[in-house]
C-alpha cells in the first residue's frame, strides 16, 4: 500500500513538472552504432497437421514474369489478364511466381514432394536448401521423394548442379506417363533441337538414383494415407497428391495450376507451360471441383507462400482462399 502511495505520489509529481523542466532533465540519448536494417528475409516453411501428419512447405524463392500480360496466357486478352491482376491487387507489369515444395512426415516416413530447383534456374529461386535446414529437415532423413511431373523447377534440385545425389537414403517415386515421356531417346530424338533440355535434364537429375526410381500409375498409395491421382496435360504425367489421416484430407496440386490469381480463378486459361493445354484445363476443373466441394486443405507448388488454403468456387472459376497463419501445430 505505501509503495503505491509513493508511486501515485511521484506520478503526480511528473504530471506537474513543466515540459520545458522535463526536457532538460531528460537523459542524453545513449551512443549507439547504427543498426543495420536487415538485408534477407525471415526463414520460409510453414506447418500444419493433417490428422497425425505433420506437413511443412518450404519455399524455394520466385520467378519473375515480365509483362504477364503478353504471351503468357495462351487464350486470354492481355486485356483480361490485366484485369485479373488488378482484380488481386497484384502488380501488371510483372508478375512473380513463387515455388514452395512440401515435406510430410507420416508414419514414421519423411516424405518429399517434389524437390526445388536446387539454386540452378535462377538466383531468386535459390532458398530451398537454406528453408529445409531451417525447418530442421536434414535431406538424410528423407526417405522417398514422390514427383508430380518432371519439369525443372520440381526436378533440379535433386542433386547439385555437379550431379550429386542430395538425398543419400530416399527412394525415388515418379509418374508412370511422365517416365514413359521424357526419358524416351525415341521422342527425344523427335523432339526440336531447342527443347531437348528437359529431356537430357531429368536424364542427369535421375541418374544417380536409377537403382531406386519406381514408377507409379493413377490411384497408386505411395506411403499409407498418400496417394497419386493423374492430372495431365501440364506434362503428359503430370499427379496431384491425396494425403489424408484421420477424417482429416490435403491435396497437393503441384501444378495444376501456375498462379492462382490468374488460373484458379480462371481455370480455362493456360499457361505458356501446359503442354496440352485441353487436357490441362480438364484436370484443373476436375481437381478444383474436388478440392472446394471436399473443403479440403491444398498446397500450390506456385502459390503465394505458406501455399496452404482452400479452393473456393466463385462464378465459372474459383477462389483460392489462404489458410490463416496458426502459432498452433
Ligand atoms: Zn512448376
């Protein structure tokens, strides 16, 4: 009690003193060295639980589109594509596409979806193996990497760009169709002089692991609770992931679509990178009906990161809807 009459007695005190008194009083400002302001940003993965799986995206970094509304679109107006940015509030004159690849730890397994670009493709996207440390992944304990198709962005980072293997003791899980493709000398040798590169890639990317690469087919179970459903037409194998424990479901859709922005909330519009850009749009619309009439949680290779939300229908299109940041796994 008398410590509170002092404390109230002082307070008065203060109030009473005149401000001009109060600034001569005033302690110096202690010498300090400038702090630099920081230079990177903070360290990118991100969890949540699906039943007793622990999922963890890491980002890898971006890629700049200049002008996205030129040629990036196959099928819609620059026009169109203008608005659909200005409808995100996002930027027209460039668009940035981010990369984020998932690790789930189920069962006792540590499970990779996709790998990254491995800091090869471009000096924005070179923060993969820099996340995974920070997320506490050591790329030993990885024991199978599930890809969805075989693109550069999701293969690269398989081994360095010397060709060493990064993860030691992971078997190897690739799409049946994508396989057949791309390490095929036959289409190959068919395929234009300047598109050989993704052919010879997934040759130097998978090499080192041959004796542990198996194939899978539509509907196969990689591990338990994790299984592949065909979505093609991004590649000619291109898989999306059902991961599902308890009552409990996540859909991994890679690249079934680039930014959604621009084609979850137009999902018959294709990308410069969808090979078949019919089939593409088949899957996207099949895959997204799912994801929103299932309510169930999805992770975007290409989504803003964490990349982890919902799938909305709104119109013809839909909604990606970010899942709210938890402090809680
Ligand atoms: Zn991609």
């Amino acid at each position: 009690m008398a410590q509170d009459v002092s404390r109230r007695t002082i307070m008065a005190a203060a109030a009473a003193v005149p401000l001009a008194t109060a600034a001569a009083t005033a302690l110096p400002r202690p010498v300090l060295a400038a702090a630099p302001a920081p230079e990177a940003q903070a360290p990118g993965f991100y969890r949540f639980k699906v039943g007793s799986f622990v999922v963890t995206t890491v980002n890898d970094g971006q890629f700049a589109r200049p002008n996205p509304a030129e040629g990036f679109v196959r099928n819609a107006s620059p026009e169109a594509v203008r608005a659909a940015l200005e409808e995100a509030m996002m930027p027209t004159d460039a668009l940035t596409i981010p990369i984020n690849f998932t690790v789930v730890h189920a069962g006792g397994r540590v499970i990779l979806f996709d790998s990254g670009t491995g800091g090869q493709l471009a000096p924005s996207a070179a923060n993969g193996a820099r996340n995974l440390q920070a997320a506490g992944i050591d790329p030993a304990s990885v024991d199978l990497i599930v890809f969805s198709h075989f693109h550069g962005d999701h293969i690269a980072g398989l081994t360095t760009r010397e060709g060493q293997a990064i993860y030691p003791n992971a078997e190897i899980a690739v799409p049946e169709a994508e396989w057949a493709h791309w390490m095929d000398d036959g289409v190959m040798s068919r395929a234009p002089e300047n598109a050989r590169g993704g052919f010879q890639l997934a040759r130097a990317k998978f090499g080192p692991y041959a004796s542990r690469v198996r194939r899978y087919g539509d509907g196969a179970e990689l591990a338990p609770g994790i299984r592949a459903i065909s979505a093609h037409g991004h590649t000619p194998g291109h898989t999306v992931f059902h991961v599902a424990d308890g009552n409990q479901q996540l859909l991994v859709l890679c690249d079934t679509t680039n930014h959604p922005a621009l084609f979850v909330r137009n999902p018959t519009w294709a990308a410069v990178f969808d090979m078949d850009a019919d089939m593409a749009a088949q899957s996207r619309r099949r895959i997204l009906d799912r994801a929103a009439a299932d309510r169930a949680m999805v992770i975007g290779y290409h989504f803003p990161f964490p990349a982890a939300g919902r799938i909305r229908a709104r119109g013809d299109g839909f909604d990606f809807v970010p899942a709210p940041w938890s402090s809680a796994l």
